[in-house]
C-alpha cells in the first residue's frame, strides 16, 4: 500500500529466475558491512537531510524500516522519509522499487547472497550479491541509490538488472548516456536544466540535498529529450577507483527489460566500486512542491498557485465529482464503510466559523444520544484549532497544510473520544455535505481536500490502539512533511482516483499564504497547544 505522488499502487516486480553464480570470498554480513565502511565510508553514512529546512517539515531525510506500522509498500522493507515512498524485498532476490515508479531485480546473484540488513540506520546491505561483491541499496530523496562493492579480481565487471514495465513503458536510451523509463501521457515541454548539481561521487551518496540537485538535473534532461512523459532516468554510472576518483561507466539495454551498467575495459583492475543512481519522476506539481521549488520555471504547470485563495480553479472534465464518486483504492470494504457514515439521518454541512452552524446542530440534535456526543466533538475541535494556531506559522489557513493538519487532528480526537467512532466519522463527513454540493468549484474542491484527511485520520485512529490525542498529534506532524500537493485546479475527488490514494498521508493544495510558505515552527504538541491557546485560536472550516 502506498501514497506517492508518482503512482499509488506499488509497481509490479519481475518474476523471472535469476542467474545463480558460485560465490568467491564469501563474507558475513558484518563482516561485508566493515567491509563497505572502509572502502567506501560515505555508502553506509547516514542520511545527511538538507540543511535549508527543518526537519518536520522537509519530506527529505530518506530512510528504511522494516515495521510493519510503517508499511506503505508491502515489500518487507520500506522506505520512509521521501515524498515518493518504495520498498526493498527482505529477500537474497535483491528486488526494489524506485520511488513507486518501477520495481527493479538483479538479473543474478550467488548461492551465498544474504537477506537484505540494515546498515548505517538508512540503507540496506546483501552480503555476496556476486563473486567478491557485496551491494548497497539505499533511498534517496527522490529514488534509489545502489553501490556495488568490487573487492576482489573475480568480482563482476558489468551489474544487470530486470526491470518490470508497465503497459505501454519502454526503456529509452539517451544521448547523455542515461536510460529513460517513457510512457505515453504529459509531455512537459521544453525546460531549463538546473545548474549547480554536484558530481555523482562517494561523499555525495548521503547528501538529501545533492540528490535533489542531480534529479532536478537527470530528470530535466531526460524530459528535454523525448516526447513522451518521463516515468524514471537511470543516471551516468560511477565508477570509483582506488585512491577515491571516479570515471564514467556505460548503460546498455538488453531484450527491453534488461539495463546493464559495464565498467570500460581500461578501469575494470583499478574500480573498487560502481555507483548506479535511478530517479523517479513524480507529478510535476509534486516535484514543485519539494525540491523544484527554488525553480518554478522548471515546470511550468505545476509550480504556479494562484494568489488570490479564493480564486475559482479552472473547469474541468472531472469537476463534478463528490465524495460520493471515491474509488477508495478499488476497496470495497472502505468504501462501504464510508458511504454508512453519510447516512441522511443528520444533513449537516461545513461550518464557516469557530461556532457550530445550523447544519452542523441540525446533526447534534438529529436523536438521542448524538446531543451529547456534539459536545465531545466540539471539545475536540477546540484542540485542534488551538493546536494548528500554535504549530503553524499561521493561525488559520485553508488549503494549506496546516488546515490538513488540523482536520487530521480534529477527526482523530473525535474517533479517540467517548463516542462511537461509527459516529464521529459520521460527524466528520456530514460536515462536509453541503459544501460538495456547492455551485462553486473552489469551495467543492476546499471541502473534497478536507474529506480526503478526514478519512485518512479515522483509518489511522479507528485502526489504533493508541487512543490519546497527544499520540495522535504527534502522528500527524510527523506527515506534515510528507503532505501531498493536489494540483490546484484538480477535483481532489479525481485526483484520489487517478493517483489511487490509500489514505496514509496528509493532503493539501496551496503552498502559500499572503506570499510565505505554510509551515510548522515547533513540532511538540504539548508546547504547541499552549502557545495556541496563548495566541488565540483561529477560525474552524
């Protein structure tokens, strides 16, 4: 299960045996591990996350765990810390996903090679992946970065791997030297080519904001060079020889699955390493919201919001569609229990302000005991408005993080209270009506924004067995970083469908509020409900 702004369904992986070699020097993990850290120390280094952003509020310190309350990818091992997700196999296969947009296998491997294990805190290590080699495989800001230790003479000169296409993909090589992942679908146009991006070398491999650079780059140029929409670029490998230099290596394509990267003849004695960086290529409004956004020339269609948050997004095919049209993933499950919670008994709708609106007492006074379950519900959201006006940068925002945020908040302090979570989702939805069936997209597409956090706060609450407030607000600043950006003039309602959102992380459509960036400046909720309060809290919608 994931939530990427690149595809929302974990990619395919291929299934094709692999070639098993004999293995020669055979190590232990720690030993293939000690192995690594001396002849390539910045391979096993931890993530070195970008200085220009505090931490909560950067998507960007990637990362691996192999809990399974973090799973959003079903592969054993996921990566956690970067806005497009994917996942490792916890299996002597080797198989990855780049980001989620396609899923990789080492064509071979030995009899010797091990499961996948930690190392470093932030990536993973398989110990005899091929004669006297061991690799490294471990997430980057935008994909995956792989490290292949050469430490003998019998170890390979050239790594294969089968990559796993989806309908109409294809493996496009590039005049740079790249291979490209193409489909049919957005062509972006011409667009600039970032500066500044520092070489593919050792001391680079941990460094989150050297790995933004150089997909800005990768991705720029691939883009340049083809018609076709951009799924994933396979940089220029790096060989890296003794003494720490490196020189370029060769990608090749072999039967339309099957990308090889050769060292040159005249390099094979004096290599001790490959380094082979893939990107991903997520939405262009997702890569504007994160690393391009210092560039909004880069993509054009993405990277501009309108000024006025009020104003009217452009019309549309989609437009039309309510929370009544989610797809839920093709779950069918979640979709019933959603669709029991709008039930016609209470027809509230959005409040505009901190008081309850007609609609919303419609709701509470709709029978016996709802009456008394408003007045927890009401209590809950005076947390949530105090503790999104002492977190945030501003006290009341729409469309913004923040008032994902506090919607997340709000809805899993209700499911956490004393009445039935059935009724606090009912609460939380039918809050909502009257707005999707307003005669303005805007206030359609503010209100489908806020369902798609609602329901993303129930599942997390309602699943949980954590039953704290605290506990659950400090989830939710832990996925500020994380949100996902929904294209301004995109029926939210669409987008789910489209991207196949599963509902684990916050959702937003504006970036800005009166020209500064919406963001966190404490993390602690504790602190943050006290200043809050102190402050005075904002408007409720």
């Amino acid at each position: 299960m994931v939530n990427a702004p690149v595809a929302a369904v974990a990619p395919a992986c291929p299934t094709v045996a692999q070639d098993v070699l004999q293995p020669k020097g055979v190590l232990t993990p720690t030993e293939a591990s000690q192995s690594f850290a001396a002849a390539i120390p910045p391979a096993v280094a931890p993530t070195e996350p970008s200085p220009t952003e505090a931490t909560a509020e950067s998507p960007f310190n990637p990362s691996v765990t192999d809990e399974s309350s973090h799973s959003i990818d079903e592969q054993g091992i996921d990566v956690t810390g970067a806005p497009t997700g994917g996942g490792i196999e916890d299996t002597p296969d080797g198989r990855f996903t780049v980001g989620q947009a396609v899923c990789l296998q080492p064509v071979q491997k030995t009899s010797a090679t091990n499961a996948p294990v930690e190392v470093g805190g932030d990536a993973v290590l398989y110990a005899n992946s091929a004669p006297e080699t061991d690799t490294i495989v471990r997430p980057a800001a935008y994909g995956t970065t792989i490290i292949e230790h050469r430490r003998g003479p019998s170890a390979p000169s050239s790594f294969s791997w089968r990559i796993e296409l989806r309908p109409g993909e294809e493996l496009r090589k590039l005049a740079n030297g790249s291979i490209a992942i193409v489909r049919p679908g957005v062509d972006v146009g011409e667009v600039e080519v970032p500066a500044g991006a520092p070489a593919l070398e050792p001391a680079s491999i941990p460094n989150v904001e050297a790995q933004q650079l150089r997909t800005g780059v990768n991705v720029a140029e691939a883009n340049n060079a083809v018609n076709e929409e951009v799924v994933a670029v396979l940089a220029v490998p790096q060989a890296v020889l003794t003494g720490g230099a490196t020189s370029p290596a060769l990608l090749q394509i072999s039967g339309g699955q099957i990308v090889t990267a050769t060292l040159p003849p005249g390099i094979v004695a004096d290599t001790i390493a490959m380094i082979i960086e893939a990107n991903t290529s997520p939405d262009p409004v997702a890569m504007c919201a994160h690393s391009f956004e210092s560039t909004p020339n880069l993509y054009v269609d993405g990277c501009n919001e309108p000024e006025d948050p009020e104003a009217e997004p452009e019309a549309s095919a989609e437009e039309n569609l309510s929370m009544y049209d989610l797809d839920f993933a093709g779950n069918s499950q979640q979709r019933t229990e959603f669709l029991a919670a709008l039930s016609p008994r209470g027809g509230a709708t959005a409040s505009s302000g901190p008081t309850a609106s007609v609609q919303d007492k419609e709701w509470c006074s709709s029978g016996y005991p709802r009456e008394i379950y408003c007045g927890y519900f009401n209590d809950d959201k005076d947390f949530a408005v105090a503790v999104e006006a002492g977190m945030f940068n501003f006290s009341s925002t729409d469309s913004t993080k923040g008032n994902a945020f506090r919607h997340a908040v709000w809805v899993s302090a209700m499911v956490d209270s004393e009445p039935p979570d059935a009724e606090a989702l009912s609460f939380a939805l039918n809050h909502e009506k009257g707005q999707q069936k307003s005669k303005d997209r805007r206030t359609r597409y503010k209100s489908s924004m806020d369902v798609l956090n609602n329901w993303s706060a129930y599942l997390f609450s309602h699943y949980n067995s954590d039953r704290a407030d605290w506990h659950a607000c400090q989830h939710w600043v832990s996925k500020v970083g994380d949100a996902l950006l929904i294209p301004f003039s995109e029926n939210p309602n669409a987008w789910a469908n489209r991207v196949r959102f599963e509902n684990h992380n916050l959702v937003y459509r504006r970036k800005y509020e009166q020209g500064v960036r919406v963001r966190l400046v404490m993390q602690d909720c504790h602190a943050g409900y006290v200043r809050g309060i102190y402050f005075g809290s904002g408007n409720y919608e």
